[in-house]
C-alpha cells in the first residue's frame, strides 16, 4: 500500500505515467452524469486515460499554437481530463477556465485569453462553434482556433514521446477566480505540483486505497488538485458535475455511500448546503462510516457549520474526526495547514481582536476555527504587514507562506509577483508569498481572521466583514442561510457600514422589509458597537460571487458606490450615504 506520493519524480508527467501503468485496469475515474434524476457512471480505466492522453499530446506537439497557454474549455467530465493530462504529456501549458454562460463571463473568458496570450483553445463538438462565435466579437489581438478534442482520434498514441520537463517546467496557469479584482495567472510548475500532492497526502493520509467523491469544478484549484492527487496516488477518483451537486446536495452522500468514499473537499457553503437541505428520511439507509475526510476550505470556515454537518451525518455514520477545516490558497498550489480531525476553536475576546491580537472572551466574543497546523513542507509565519516584523503567537497578522509549493508568480505581471512572492522578514528571513489574508497561530495551529482588503475600520477598530455576515444570520429566518456582504463606505472621513442581504421570501411571514431592516441594523449596533450599518435587500442574482462560489466583496463595493446594484427590492440608507 502506498502511504504517500513518490518523491523520486520531479515532475508530474513520470509521476501519472508512472502510476497509470502500475494501476492501468485496477484503479478508474468515474463520472456520474446526470440522466433524468438519476446519475449513470462513465467510467474510464487508468489504462485508458493513459492512451487516450497520449493521443492528444502526440497531436498537439505538431500544433505551432501550442507553444503558447492553451485555453481547456470544457464541461465537467472526462473530456477535461484527457485534455488536462494531454497537456502535460505534451509539456504544454493548459489553462484551466470556467465555460462562460452569459456575455459578463464570455468577456472574462476573453481577458484570459488577452493574459494568457493563447491562440488554441481545446473543447468539445458540443461547445466548439459557439464558443468561437461567442468570442469573435470581442477584439483579441489574435486570432484564436478552437479544437474538438472528442471529434475524432487525433493522433496515434503510440507516437508519442515523453517531453523534456522538470520541476522548473510550467504545469498549467491557475487563474484566480477575481474575488478582488481581474484574474490573474498564478504560473504552477511541475515541481509545485509534485511538492503539494505530496504535502497533501502527507498531511491527510491519502493512500492507493482511498477513493475521493466529489464535485469541486475543475478550473477549481481545489477540484483540479483533488483529483490529481488521487491519480498520484494510484487511486479511485468518482465526481460529478457541479450543478449535479446543488440540485440534490444528498446525491455526493450517496455516492460515498455506494462507492465507499474516503476522502472529499468542498468550501464550506457545501457542507452548510448538505446541513440545511439533507434530509433524515434521505440518509435513512445510507453507510458513510468509510468517509475519513471531508476537507473544508476555500473559504471562511464556519464553526455553526462544522457542528451542524457532524450533527446531521452522525447517524449515517459520519465521525466528527473527518471534518477537517484547511487553509490554502492557488498561490500556494493549493493546501498550506490542514486539522488533524480534532476540532479546536477559540472564543475570542471581540475587543481584543479588534486591538490586532487574541485574549479568551470576557463579554462579547467571536469564535474562531482552527484550520488546523501547518502541512508537511510548508512554513507558515505571522507578519505584521506594515513592517514586516515576525509576529508572535496570539497577534493577528498577515499570513505568509514558504516552501516549495509556493508558486513562482503571476504570468507577465512581474512587478506583483515580486511584491507577493519574493518578500523577507524584517529580521531578512524568505523568501516567502504575502497571502493577503489575516490570521493568528495558537499553540501552533492557524486561525484566519480575514482579508486585509476587506477589513472595516470603524471608529478606530478592526471589524471583520464575515464576522457581521454571519451574526446577520440569526435575526430572522429570512436571512438564515443567505448570502450578505458588508463593506465600508467613507463619508467624512468616517466608515459607514453597509450591508447587503439577500431575503428569502417565502420566510418572511408578516415583517415587513422595514420590520426586517429594522431589525438587523439594531442588532448589529448592538453587538458590534457600531453606527447602525445601513441596509440593502436584494434578490439571490444580486450579490456577485465568483466562478467557484466566492462572495466578491470589491465588486459589490464598486456597484454600491456607483448606483449600480441589481436587483434590488428594498433598502434602508444612513441619510448621509442616500
């Protein structure tokens, strides 16, 4: 049994190679795609993944257009996959991308293809000509040839040849998702590649018996890394797509159930997904004792829900050990600190952490989530942001990150990736990545507090956006479970709050929008010692999230500040900001 990804390959080409051949017809990818209400398996062998990869590399190492990023636009499946593994057979740069759905995410689609400088796009004979038409009209300074990666076979496999790569070699781009401004390219090379599967199965103990169900998007870092660990590994990999997921959050349980999954990673609005909407009549007869890890990261963790989500599985068998909250990030390949399945918290003095350090609550308090210690090869510091000075345990800081999962950068953005990726210490320690997001270490382990971006500063103190998002939550059932987004505006010379809140409606009985609006900004006031924020109401289409589900804050600011929200059914403004 193989306890941990092989460290004798530099690169990820003789690592999957390698495994494929060792696991050719014992070890598949599965997809479950949706028929009906029902899911039906595709199921390819590693044997075939192989070939069929090779076919693909052989093909595009005679395409001139090749040797800039090729765009993977594809729907979630096995056709990405090959296309995925095929690039790296060929030592091509692939650039894993969102498939647009309205004209806002077809122009971001274009700005990839503008950073990326690419000229070949790979997809399917479903999508191929609508893509192409989709992006003629927006002006890109070259021209661009789609390719249908399903159409036929397009070279010999047998003609392939291993290509020249090393640990320096660029993998792939792994655009970030715009949370706070346009994508960027973070350049992944093989050797980071290599060193965070590693650091991943290390951490988490993932073997050549595991078998990982999920649904994470593959343009995701955490759906595309997954995955790929597993294959590393020699083991089972069984996904499906993304909306398979949200319509019937229950159908990932029972795909652990009857494949007998092990391991899963999913943000943590899933697992509040599968808390809310999971029903005890739907687990009835489902066995999840063999799920040992539910990975939750990629967004603030909750402790509401990783309470909620032991409470609601403990009787399908579901051990609280396997939850377990990490922190990572693109820039870092993707894990950085992961929990060893016991579950530790701090209840934070609130007037304290608005100082920039942790003392047990005394009165009002905040309760933080440990994401757990730093993973195997990664070191994980506490910086003050201005100074750069190491901060000691219980003071909150920027969170900076070293070791060789790091990233070299940003692709052609040279003066970022300095800034971000090759800073020193005061003390002349480094080089590290400056992650942008605030935290503390507590008896070695990692609590993220939130964004530097996004912290509000009211009369003096540091308030965090997610903290006031989620208080919001218990005031009414309405807004229980729904999406909200506080920023700060300045009037003044003073930060104004302002909330705005999707509302369910069918929840809100007989209150009223000015009952509701009422409401929250008392008991914001209140519990946060602040002005009384104002409030917007919107519909669900209001509140911008990223491709991968991730609330984008700026851009909700900006659409505030310019009269340009959508959507809107009611609001309550501060007279100074209407």
């Amino acid at each position: 049994m193989t306890t941990e990804i092989s460290t004798r390959h530099e690169d990820l080409v003789s690592q999957l190679s390698s495994q494929f051949q060792v696991y050719a017809d014992t070890r598949s990818l599965t997809f479950l795609i949706e028929s009906g209400r029902q899911l039906v398996e595709e199921v390819t062998s590693f044997r075939d993944l192989d070939r069929r990869a090779r076919e693909i590399a052989a093909w595009l190492t005679s395409r001139p257009e090749a040797d800039r990023p090729v765009l993977l636009l594809f729907e979630p499946g096995t056709e990405f996959w090959l296309a995925f593994i095929g690039c790296l057979y060929a030592g091509v740069v692939a650039v894993p991308t969102p498939l647009p759905i309205d004209e806002r995410s077809m122009k971001r689609v274009a700005e990839i293809l503008r950073d990326a400088d690419s000229a070949l796009a790979l997809t399917t004979t479903k999508l191929r000509d609508l893509l192409a038409a989709g992006i003629e009209p927006l002006d890109l300074p070259r021209s661009v040839a789609f390719v249908a990666t399903d159409d036929a076979r397009l070279a010999d496999a047998d003609a392939w040849t291993r290509p020249d790569v090393t640990a320096e070699t660029v993998a792939f781009l792994q655009y970030t998702s715009g949370s706070t401004g346009n994508p960027k390219g973070v350049v992944v090379t093989h050797g980071n590649l290599v060193s965070n599967m590693a650091t991943i199965a290390g951490a988490l103990g993932f073997t050549d018996e595991s078998v990982i169900v999920g649904w994470v998007p593959h343009f995701h870092d955490m759906g595309l890394i997954s995955s790929l660990t597993f294959f590393s590994v020699g083991a089972n990999v069984v996904t499906m797509s993304p909306l398979a997921f949200l319509k019937q959050p229950v159908r990932l349980l029972e795909a652990i159930s009857k494949y007998r999954g092990t391991g899963s990673a999913a943000p943590n609005f899933a697992y509040d997904l599968i808390a809310r909407r999971v029903t005890p009549e739907q687990l009835a007869g489902l066995d999840l004792s063999s799920w040992k890890i539910a990975l939750n990261g990629a967004e603030p963790i909750r402790r509401r829900t990783v309470d909620q989500i032991v409470a609601t599985l403990a009787p399908a068998g579901f051990s609280p050990s396997a939850m377990r909250p990490a922190y990572g990030l693109a820039e870092v390949t993707l894990m950085a600190t992961a929990s060893s399945g016991v579950h530790r918290y701090l209840d934070a003095d609130a007037h304290a952490l608005q100082q920039n350090r942790y003392a047990p609550a005394n009165g009002d308090s905040i309760s933080l989530v440990s994401s757990g210690s730093p993973a195997p090869g990664v070191d994980v510091r506490i910086v003050d942001p201005d100074t750069g000075r190491e901060l000691s345990e219980d003071h909150v800081g920027e969170i900076w990150l070293g070791g060789k999962s790091v990233t070299s950068g940003y692709h052609n953005r040279p003066i970022e990736t300095v800034e971000r990726f090759h800073v020193n210490t005061a003390a002349g320690e480094g080089p590290f990545l400056r992650t942008g997001d605030l935290g503390l270490l507590h008896d070695g382990e990692l609590y993220v507090t939130g964004r530097i971006k996004d912290l509000l500063i009211v009369n003096g103190r540091n308030l965090y956006p997610q903290d006031i998002e989620d208080f919001v939550q218990d005031v009414h059932p309405a807004v229980y479970g729904a999406r909200g987004c506080a920023v700060a505006i300045d009037v003044a010379d003073t930060e104004r709050v302002v909330l705005m809140q999707t509302v369910k409606t069918e929840l809100l009985g007989d209150t009223t929008y000015d009952q509701l609006a009422a409401a929250v900004k008392g008991a914001v006031a209140r519990a946060f010692e602040i002005p009384a924020p104002s409030v917007v109401f919107v519909d669900r289409g209001g509140i911008h999230l990223t491709t991968s589900g991730k609330l984008q804050r700026a851009s909700m600011r900006a659409a505030f500040v310019a009269a340009e929200l959508t959507e809107v059914v009611h609001t309550s403004l501060d007279p100074a900001l209407a």
